[in-house]
C-alpha cells in the first residue's frame, strides 16, 4: 500500500518524461491521499510549468547532458557536466535526507540519473521507467542498480542488462484520449463523414513534414477527398502563406485546418483517420490506445535512433507504415496517402492492429510494480 508513503517521482526535460510520471502523480494522490508526493527535475525545463500546475511540489538539481561527439566546444560542455554532476549529487542527498522518501521512480530525463542512482546507494526502494523500444543511456546504467524496470514495450530489454526481472506496462495515457467517441469528436470539429488525416510535427515542428504536408495538402485542396487537421509547430508558421502561395486559400476551405500547436488532442485523435507524425512513446500509445492508422516518421535527431525502433515496433505487427526522413518527400508520402485513403478496410486493419497492441491499464501496472518493492 501507499498510504502514508513518501515518494519521490523523477523526471525531467520533455513532454514525453514528464507526463507519463504526472499521470502515475496524479493516480497516486486519487488512491492513496494520504501519500506525499515529491518532484525532482531540472530547474529550466517543462517540469518548472507543468508539475506545479499539477498541485505538485517540485524541487530542481542543476544537470546537463554529456555530448558524445568529439569538439572543443562538447568536451567544454562535457566538463560542465561532470561539475554539475559532482554538485548536483550532494543537492540530491540533501533532499534525501529531508524528504526521507520510501521509494524513488525514475521516468527518465538527465536527472533521473544522480536522484535515482544516490536514492539506490542508501538502500531506498528505486525504480525506473523506460518509454521507449531502445532504452536510453540513463535508464541502461540505472536498470543494474534498481529493484524495478518497468518497460513501455517488451523489445527494450533486448537492450538492458537490468538486476531483476522487468515487467512490461505500457505508457500512461490520458483517460480523456483513451475514452475519446469518434463520432462525438467528429461533430465537435464540424466534420462530415469523409477521413480526417491529421499530422503534425511536435510543437517545435519538423521542417521535413512541414515540407511533405506543405506538397500533399496542396495535391489534395480540391479533391474533396478528405479533411486535413496539420499542426505546424513554432517553427513552422510559415506553412499558411506557402499554402497560398501555391493557390489554396485554407482560411475559405471548410475541409483544411492550419493550426501551430494541437491543444485538444482527445478531440482530434479521436476524431481522426489516419494519423501521421513522429514516433515518440507518447504518441505512439496514444496512437494504440485510440486505434488509429499511421504513418510514422521517426526524428533522426534522437539519442540512439530511439523513435526509428519505437516505430519499428508498430510496423512490426502491421500496426503502423513508416516512411524514414531521409526517403521523406511529397510524392512518397502522396501515394502512400492516396493508397490508404482509396481501401478503407486497409486503414481500418492497420487501426484495429495497432489497437491490440494498446496497454490501457499502465497507471495500474506501474503503481503495483511501485508496491511490490516497499519495504
């Protein structure tokens, strides 16, 4: 049980750490009010916003990453690093010994890392969670010392050396998106009944699918066909004045949203076709979680190639189509498009696949994983 309990959750840097952990938070304080929550991140990252807005306490360390190509510049940061390191261990024992914590979950994150590994050294329950189908640096050092590893998807033990055995339990997905009625979410968008791809970037955006949306949006303005639902990202705020520059006049056309940042993904997921997008842990499990159709297209520009082996894992099971960014271009992405859209049933198959590889119940999983090791 974690009545009375001290925990301390920690997790740091993105979105795609943060959330999940915030999710677990949250079931935590609804079962077992009487447990004490602590945060532990970073001081200039999306914990500082979110996790207080959660009704969390949050503390922060101060600790970068180590860059793994060789340069002046990286070996400077490196040194950084291991100062800020060396600092944040003692930062790190100090609210130890304050909060006096019964377990430490890790969800990834650089300061994962020192909370985690000092936590296990004074002989505190620990355990970690890993989103991904290749785990990362942090979590592959962390799962040798742990009592808990905790798996988003099976395939990333392949690549972990940990000291117990690990138990799978999915990502953690909003109850709101997991619950999501289609045809609810397609009347609350004002859509008919006719496929609606949505497709996005992140919310920074990513120039190659902005660039490949840019040409099949563009392919596809007077076909009727279907409607376009794209979320540019900051970067990409240039995608609706391109967008008229090659004639389509999406402020007119009933069947084309432009918008930088998708802050009702519920609706919109829920009332989608076919999805197309990176290949995060997040998304995918909100992917599965929903049944949806995808193409994905994993960011080349992530610590071990990470979301190119967590694609891998849908398209493996026929769950998924991945399209790598190097092979990204309007007409690839045109046929594949045209194709799903003109066999249905194909994008139902692929939708229904990927709905059985769906973990609905992670926050329970996670939370009795967390039980099994107090002490």
């Amino acid at each position: 049980m974690l009545d009375n309990k001290k925990v301390i959750i920690t997790a740091g840097g993105t979105g795609g750490h943060v959330n999940p952990a915030l999710a677990v938070a949250g079931a935590i304080r609804d079962k077992y009010p009487d447990a004490q929550i602590l945060f532990v991140g970073t001081s200039d990252r999306i914990e500082t916003k979110i996790v207080p807005a959660a009704g969390f306490e949050l503390r922060t360390i101060e600790i970068t990453g180590f860059q793994r190509k060789l340069s002046v510049k990286n070996i400077k940061s490196n040194i950084g690093t291991v100062v800020k390191l060396l600092k944040s261990t003692s930062c790190v024992n100090k609210i130890l010994d304050e909060f006096k914590p019964d377990v430490v979950i890790g969800f990834g994150g650089y300061v994962s890392g020192p909370v985690v590994r000092c936590a296990a050294k004074k002989g505190i329950p620990t355990a970690i969670h890993e989103q991904n189908a290749y785990p990362g640096v942090t979590n592959k050092a962390l799962a040798k010392l742990v009592d808990k590893v905790m798996l988003t998807v099976e395939e990333a033990e392949k690549n972990m050396s940990p000291r117990n055995p690990v138990v799978v339990t999915g990502l953690p997905v909003r109850k709101e998106i997991i619950e999501a009625d289609k045809a609810f979410c397609k009347a609350e968008m004002k859509l008919d009944n006719r496929p609606l791809v949505l497709s996005m970037g992140g919310s920074l955006g990513a120039n190659a699918i902005n660039n490949a949306m840019l040409d099949l949006i563009t392919r596809f303005a007077e076909s009727k066909k279907c409607h376009f639902l794209h979320a540019t990202g900051q970067y990409g705020l240039w995608f609706g004045d391109k967008l008229k520059e090659n004639g389509v006049n999406y402020e007119n056309n009933e069947d084309i949203e432009i918008r930088e940042y998708i802050d009702d993904m519920d609706v919109c997921m829920g009332a989608s076709d076919l999805i197309i997008s990176r290949s995060g842990a997040s998304s995918l499990s909100e992917i599965q979680a929903t049944g949806k159709a995808s193409i994905l297209i994993p960011s080349p520009n992530v610590a071990e190639n990470h979301q190119y082996h967590n694609a891998m894992a849908l398209v493996k099971n026929d769950a998924a189509l991945i399209i790598e960014e190097k092979d990204l271009n309007g007409d690839k992405l045109y046929n594949i498009v045209k194709n799903l859209l003109d066999n249905p049933d194909r994008i139902r198959e692929i939708g229904d696949n990927a709905r059985k590889m769906a973990i609905l119940d992670s926050t329970d999983r996670i939370i009795e994983a967390v039980k099994s090791i107090l002490k």
